[in-house]
C-alpha cells in the first residue's frame, strides 16, 4: 500500500496506523518518505496543492523519496497517533527512523533542497554504516 510515490490515505481505521507505523520500521522502509499531512479547510494547504503536485511530477524527487499526503480530518486517528495538530505538516521519515519536520516556503523550490540536502544526509549516514560493517567483518576473518 506504501511502495508507490503517489499515495493517499484513505479512510480514517486502526487498519491505516498500523500499516502507517510498519511502513516506518526501518526495515520495511525501502527510501525515506516525504508526508504531507493537510486539511481540505486548511488555506495554506490549498494554496500549496500546485507545489506538492509539481514536487510529486519530478522524477528526480521521486528516485529519492516516497511522497505521501494524507487528508488528516479523514484520518484523525493517524494524525493523532502522529501527533500532527496543525496543517500543513510536512515531515521527511528517514530509513534509520524518526523524521525530519519540514519548516521551510511551502514551494515545491524549498521543497526540493529540503528533499535532496536531508537525502544526502541519510545516503552519507548509510555508507559510513556500510563501510563500519565492511570493516568489522574483515576484522573477523
């Protein structure tokens, strides 16, 4: 239900935030995932709709991370149990767990250097972790 880039969540159930927390398992997620938590009577969110969809349209964000939005008056239970209140929320979940919350312009500009600088990150955490490993095992030999 996660894999794709593209995905809504829909409708609100117990269901939704127990696939929503396994996603987030670091083993089970694959590359992070950037979550737009909105409110159909939020203006702010309506006002960035066209920046989400051109973020969501480039392929170059989309090799880098999953995109999710999730309509949180739909999913009430998801938002809380996530403990978003106030719209939009933007976070970036990372591999390692844990997220990243986004608090920049809410341009799909600002959007993508937060996108690549927190992939960056996370690529550089995973070959320093890659490497350590390759050396333990060397080591053990």
């Amino acid at each position: 239900m996660f894999g794709n880039h593209r995905e809504e969540i829909t409708p609100d159930s117990t269901q939704e935030i127990e696939n929503f927390n396994k996603m987030l398992n670091k083993k089970k997620l694959e590359k992070p995932t950037f979550v737009w938590f909105y409110g159909d009577f939020c203006g702010h969110c309506h006002s960035m709709y066209d920046d989400w969809k051109q973020l969501n349209d480039n392929s170059t964000i989309a090799k880098k991370v999953n995109l999710l939005k999730i309509e949180s008056a739909q999913n009430s239970m998801l938002s809380k149990d996530q403990n978003v209140f106030g719209y939009p929320t933007l976070r970036l979940y990372k591999i390692s767990g844990g997220f990243v919350e986004y608090d920049g312009n809410r341009d799909v500009e600002d959007m993508k250097k937060f996108v690549v600088k927190n992939t960056k990150q996370q690529k550089s955490a995973k070959k320093k972790r890659s490497k350590k490993k390759r050396k333990t095992q060397k080591k053990q030999k």
